[in-house]
C-alpha cells in the first residue's frame, strides 16, 4: 500500500505542480509519512485527493464528480510548505485529509464539528502541535473568527 500510494500520487498528473519545488515535494513526502497504512488504502480506493493550486486563503476540500476528493491549495499555503514552519502546512493538509477521511461531505454534521473532527485527525496523526501553532498565528490576524478560538481551545485542552 505505501509503495502503492506514492507512485499513484507522484505520477498523477494533477500533482506534477508538486514537483517543480524540491521543498514542496520534501513536504508531501512528509504528509504521506504521517498517514498510516489504513489511511492511504481509505484513499487509493475510492477518495484520491488532488491537490490543485487556487487562489484564496490556506485549503480547502470539496468533492469531485468521479472518485477523488479536492483539496484546493492556495499561495499562502504553499508558501508555508515551502518555508521553515512548513510542518504547520503538513497539519493544514492532514487536516483537510481528515475531512475525507471522516466523509464529511457525505453526512450531515455541522461545520465546527467537521473542523473539531479533522482536527481530531491531525492530532491522531501527530502534529496536533504545528496545529496549534498554526491557529495561535492566525489568530493573531483575524482576531474574531470564533471558529478557530473553539478549535484552538479544544486542541490546547487535549
């Protein structure tokens, strides 16, 4: 399944963006050395995520037609993935598998319990903590967003 998982992500042609940046490929490599063997065969059969480039802020997941998941990557992200923090992107990332992971798109549950379970799933795997720092700095800029001061809570709390 690992051998299986690498050469299906690194030889999909919506992931050869990934590969123009040595760093950014560091960082996947990274991602799928979190992931346990029962989470990338969850993923090779039936919820491939694509990883795709976008314009917005940090990621997004949403569903495709066929049998992938999207996780939309935007420039702040991969500039994070890219830098010194970049296991704080690692848990951006493992976050948004986790969405897939839990099929969040396919029941009903509400928006801060689908972002208090993928964060559930970043801790599982590991880097709760680079979580964590990631909500404290965004935080410091959006001061408001009471969504990421319940996440923040519940993480600091575990």
């Amino acid at each position: 399944v690992e051998q299986a998982f690498h050469q299906w992500f690194f030889s999909t042609p919506e992931h050869q963006w990934i590969l123009s940046s040595p760093l950014l490929e560091k960082s996947f490599c990274r991602l799928h050395s979190f992931l346990t063997t029962a989470d990338k065969d969850l993923l090779l059969n039936g919820h491939r995520p694509l990883f795709i480039p976008s314009s917005g802020e940090f990621a997004c997941t949403v569903d495709h037609p066929i049998d992938h998941k999207v996780i939309l990557l935007y420039p702040d992200l991969i500039k994070l993935l890219q830098s010194a923090s970049r296991f704080q992107g690692i848990a951006i990332l493992l976050h948004e598998i986790g969405h897939i992971v839990s099929g969040h798109s396919k029941k009903e549950v509400s928006t801060i319990q689908a972002q208090l379970e993928a964060d559930h799933f970043t801790v599982g795997r590991g880097l709760g903590e680079d979580l964590q720092l990631f909500l404290t700095d965004y935080l410091r800029q959006h001061p408001d967003h009471k969504e990421c001061h319940i996440r923040l809570q519940r993480l600091l709390s575990n």
